[in-house]
C-alpha cells in the first residue's frame, strides 16, 4: 500500500493525477519525540516471548529505538540502549552473568534497570559507575511475552488485563513476530477492514479461512469505551453469522476465528489472539482454547 492521488474526475486523465500527498507523519511516525510516538509509549508494549531470551542478548527495534533485551542469570529481565555509553559498542554482543550484561569492548557492566556496577579500565578511585546510569526501560513477563513501558517515568500505568487473558478453558501462548515494510498504522487499519477479506482471502485467492468468508456481509462499525469494533454479519442458510472484531486503543486488536462457517450455532467464544502493532515487526499472542 502507498500514499497514492485522490480520485479523478475525468475520464483517460492519467496525466492529471500528478500531485501526491504528503505521508501524515504525525500519525504514522512513531520515533522518539514523534506525537504518535509519545502517545505509543504511554503503554506497555510487547518487547519479544520469554522464550527467545537465552544465553545469547536480544537485540530489538521498537518505536524507533534500538535496544537489547536479555535475561540476566538471577532471572531479571533488562531492556536497555543497544549500544555501550562509554565508547558505543553494540551490547548485542555482551555477556550475560549474574548481575546484568557485560560490555564486549571494555566489560563495563550493567544491571538491569542501567546501573553501570563496574567500569573495568578506569582508575581505582573513579566515580563514574556512582553517579551515571545507562538508558533502561521497565519489563514485566506475562504469558510467555515480554512487556515495555517506554513512556515517563513518572506516568507508568500497570499491565492491563484484558479479558481475553482470563477466560475460563482458555490458554495463552505466544505467537509468530511478523516484520511488514509499513508503518504501524497500516496493519491496524487492515483488519478492521471485513469488505477486503470476502476479496482478497478468498474471491481473488482462494479460500484462505473458510468459502462463508467469500460472502460480502453487511457492516457495522460502534465506538467502545476502548476504542471501536466492527460487526460483519452474513447469512448462512438459515443462520445470521456474525463475525465481531475489536480494536483497543492504542494499537492491540483482538482477532475473531479464522475457521468458522456459520453453519454451526454456538456462544461467542472470543478472540483467537491478541495482536499489537508498534513497529514494521509485529509480535502476537495467541489465544486458544485448551480443548483444541
């Protein structure tokens, strides 16, 4: 998808449709000091799954920054500035001990929250390591996914506990990380559009869910305290199937089944994941239920 010309009012006007414009930075730039890039942080994000925090640091790109996640050997989870605030050495290449992550270059060390404990190199009596701090962020783990607050310090909310957390017969388990050459906004918009699932996942592919998802269903868009949700309602046969997607502000959706026909009558059984869009990558949560 591109920033593209508005519609022509003329017939064969190719030639007219030369001015495009502009990309609306202000709500597609999330980079530090960005309007939506600010508002962004407020929120816990998802960093990465538990599962890829090993021997080895992670290396992330959110928002705009480069960090490094990793699990130190007590178990603390650090989210820092990739690179070293001595010389600049990139701390993807630190080693993880017991206290925090270890420099490649100099073995400066870091504890979790950016308390530099040793500055190896300087002179005995150096003060450095006292009075200075490397960039951090706060995590917290829940589920198998490594949350972030990047926002204030002083206006960090607690973890939300969505409703699709806690559901009775339910598991959670983390998903894929999808990398997209967009802006955020993009995919957001995308899902909660239905009328291009009925075409592009299925008339022009091929079924990709299931053929009741070929069928054009009438919709209805409503404001939540949260953010908005669309109702796509198709008739099935005898039944009205309808299909209901939700988008809590700022950039989580909850994702409705991708297998139904609507042949079946059954309660709402919820979303089957959870998917937050804060940079080109794209880390999901699933939500299945235990049975299946």
């Amino acid at each position: 998808m591109v920033t593209k010309a508005g519609f022509l009012t003329t017939r064969f006007g190719g030639y007219l449709h030369r001015e495009v414009p502009e990309e609306d930075a202000e709500l597609s730039h999330v980079g530090p000091d960005t309007p939506c890039g600010e508002y962004l942080r407020r929120f816990w994000q998802p960093i990465c799954s538990s599962d890829e925090l090993k021997d080895l640091p992670h290396r992330v790109k959110i928002l705009g920054e480069e960090l490094v996640v990793f699990r130190d050997l007590s178990g603390a989870v650090g989210l820092l500035e990739l690179h070293c605030p001595h010389r600049g050495a990139s701390l993807e290449f630190g080693l993880i001990d017991a206290k925090g992550i270890r420099c490649c270059y100099h073995g400066w060390q870091f504890a979790a929250d950016g308390t530099i404990l040793e500055t190896p190199g300087e002179p005995p009596h150096s003060i450095l390591k006292d009075r200075l701090c490397h960039g951090a962020y706060p995590t917290h783990e829940y589920g198998g996914i490594v949350f972030a607050y990047m926002g204030p310090p002083d206006k960090q909310p607690s973890l939300p506990m969505y409703d699709s957390f806690v559901r009775p017969g339910y598991r959670l388990m983390p998903g894929p990380k999808y990398f997209y050459p967009c802006n955020w906004l993009q995919i957001m918009e995308n899902v909660m559009d239905p009328a291009h699932t009925a075409f592009l996942h299925t008339i022009i592919s091929g079924s990709q869910f299931t053929e009741e998802f070929g069928v054009m269903p009438e919709l209805e868009f409503v404001e939540t305290p949260v953010g908005m949700m669309y109702i796509a309602t198709r008739r099935v046969g005898q039944n009205v199937w309808a299909r209901m997607l939700q988008a809590v502000l700022p950039n989580l959706q909850q994702i409705a089944p991708i297998w139904e026909t609507g042949h079946q009558e059954h309660w709402f059984s919820g979303p089957i994941l959870s998917r937050w869009m804060c940079r080109s990558t794209t880390p999901i949560r699933c939500s299945s239920n235990s049975a299946t």
